[in-house]
C-alpha cells in the first residue's frame, strides 16, 4: 500500500527597492504563489516558507551616524541599552512591516529604525518577525512594507531601501494517487496490483475514489 502525492516544491526570491517614487505606498514584499509565474501550477495555491529576509538600508539625505563604542565595564545588557537611548535621540526614517490575510486587514508587526551609516548597511529583518531559523505563511498571507515619516522626512534624492530573501513554496491542494498491491492474485500466486485510482481529496476532506481494479496478474 502506498500514498503518492503530486505535490512539490519551488524555491522563489522576494526582491522590491523603495525609494521617494514609493513614499506613501503600501508596498507587497512576499505573497505565497505569486512571484515567478512561469512556475506556477494552474488551480494550484501555495503555502510559503521565509527562509532569509534582509534589507540594505541607504540613507543620505540625514547627517552621518556615528554609533557610540562600548565604554567601561557595560554588559551586553547595559551596552544595548546605551544604543536604545542613542537611536532614539537622532535623526531617523522608519520602515514598517505588515501583516495581512484573507480576513484579516493590514496588522503592523515590526518598526525599523533607518540612520545614516555610510555606505550603507544591512539588517536582519527575519529576526524581528521571529526567534525561529524560518517564518511560515499561508497561501492567504502577505507581507506588505512601507516607509514613514518619522519627523525626519520621508525617503529623498538618493535615499533608498532594497528588501531581498528567500522562501521555500510548497503547493497545498495538489492532487496524489493510492495504490495497494495484494499477494496471492491468480492460479500462479502471482501478485495482484490494483490501483483505486485518483484520491480527490486528503489532508481531512472526504477521499473519493475514482477508478477500479488494473494490471491483475
């Protein structure tokens, strides 16, 4: 007896940059079953899995930061709180994430702070959605991104953000087959496969059966 399902997998790369021509918009950075259409099974809805989420922050148009080093005998703990008081003292654009589903509107989840570290710099953005090595979404879901005005203007001339990852898809309604072979079919005691045919339903739906009785020894 064996399950056989036609599902599979595909490997898509989340990739937008934001600059002043996107101020004030709401922008789609990952939406399951959506980037690389030529990939994409038709009637087929796809689940997906963040791997790696980054963004490349480069900000000119505030004044150069420069970030306080670690003085004395601070621990992480204190060192980091040093830095809390620091960024929020300077000038900043943010960068809001969203969350949103099928029925569920927009839900802010995550605010970047963006400074002026020359050239540029890159952030870990995975790691504020989540302690895991992963981020799961559901064929409904999407990540959506904005950058706002923090009293420091919004992004300008050659201000700009790249956002970049990689996520793991994973079809969801695809449809598989099941087989039992039995032993002892015929005068010969041969064996007698016979495939039930195409399973229309699993996962906790109703299975219908469509087919019959083949390749009998």
């Amino acid at each position: 007896m064996s399950w056989s399902n036609a599902g599979s997998f595909r490997n898509v790369n989340p990739l937008i940059q934001l600059t002043k021509d996107t101020n004030g918009q709401r922008m789609t950075l990952y939406q399951p079953g959506v980037l690389n259409p030529g990939t994409i099974k038709p009637g087929i809805t796809y689940s997906g899995l963040i791997t790696n989420l980054r963004a490349k922050i480069q900000i000119r148009s505030l004044g150069l930061e420069y970030v306080p080093p670690p003085q004395g005998d601070l621990t992480p703990e204190q060192y980091a709180a040093v830095l809390n008081q620091f960024d929020a003292s300077i000038p900043k654009k943010g960068l809001n994430f969203y969350l949103e589903t099928s029925v569920q509107p927009p839900q802010l989840l995550v605010q970047l702070y963006m400074f002026n570290r020359r050239p540029f710099y890159v952030v870990d953005v995975l790691s504020y959605f989540t302690n895991s090595i992963s981020l799961d979404l559901g064929s409904d879901a999407k990540i959506t991104v904005q950058t706002v005005n923090l009293g420091f203007f919004d992004l300008v001339d050659d201000d700009s953000v790249v956002l970049w990852g990689t996520a793991i898809e994973e079809q969801e309604n695809a449809t598989g087959t099941f087989s039992i072979t039995c032993a002892g079919g015929g005068t010969s005691g041969g064996n007698t496969a016979v495939n039930l045919g195409t399973v229309l339903g699993y996962n906790g739906q109703p299975i219908i059966i469509d087919g019959g009785f083949a390749n009998v020894a």
